[in-house]
C-alpha cells in the first residue's frame, strides 16, 4: 500500500456450482517481508475473518461484507487469502473490493 489504507466493502459472487464445502473463509493479510512471499506462516491476518458461507456455492449466489477491521498502514503488502474447507473443489468467483485511503500518510520514495 503506498498510503493508509481501509478495505470498506467486499461484493462476491460466484460463477458456478461448487459442492462438497463444509465452510469458506476470507482473510485479509499482511506480508511480513521477512521471508519468501509464497509461505504462509510470513502472512500476518489483519482484522477478523470473514466466514463467506457455510456449504456449498450455487451458481450466480451473491455475498457482501462491509469489514470493520481490515486496516493496512502505508508500506505494508498485502492480499486476500481463500480458505476452503471440505472436499477438493473449484471455486469460480468474481467481484470487487471498495477501498478507502488516507494520503496523508504515504510511503515516500
């Protein structure tokens, strides 16, 4: 992130049916920097998870979070991790995230 920033509002929705998931998860994390950025244990979680659902998606479902405490300061890289629980599937989904900055405290370069 180059300034603070605050993710305001997540809009999923699936493209397809997935079946044998017990839950679903969505995570916003922070990379620690400290270690190679595939490693899980170099994600710190930011804020409460977001259960997305427990069982499976059927096609063309929508679902929207507004998350209190997903907050980032500026300089820190950052990502959405998907937990799927249960049975090996696919997951087909888009949407959009609306983000609020504060470029009054930026990263300079």
């Amino acid at each position: 992130a180059m300034c603070n920033l605050k993710i305001t509002k997540l809009k999923m929705q699936t493209s397809a049916t997935t079946s044998g998931m017990s839950s679903i998860k969505i995570y916003c994390r922070k990379w620690s920097g400290s270690s190679a950025f595939d490693i899980n244990t170099t994600w710190a979680t930011v804020g409460t998870a977001w259960t997305l659902k427990s069982g499976d998606f059927v096609d063309n479902e929508r679902f929207y979070h507004a998350p209190s405490d997903w907050t980032i300061s500026a300089g820190e890289i950052w990502g959405l991790q998907f937990e799927f629980n249960g049975a090996a599937g696919v997951a087909h989904m888009n949407g959009g995230i609306v983000i609020e900055e504060d470029w009054n405290n930026q990263v300079s370069s």
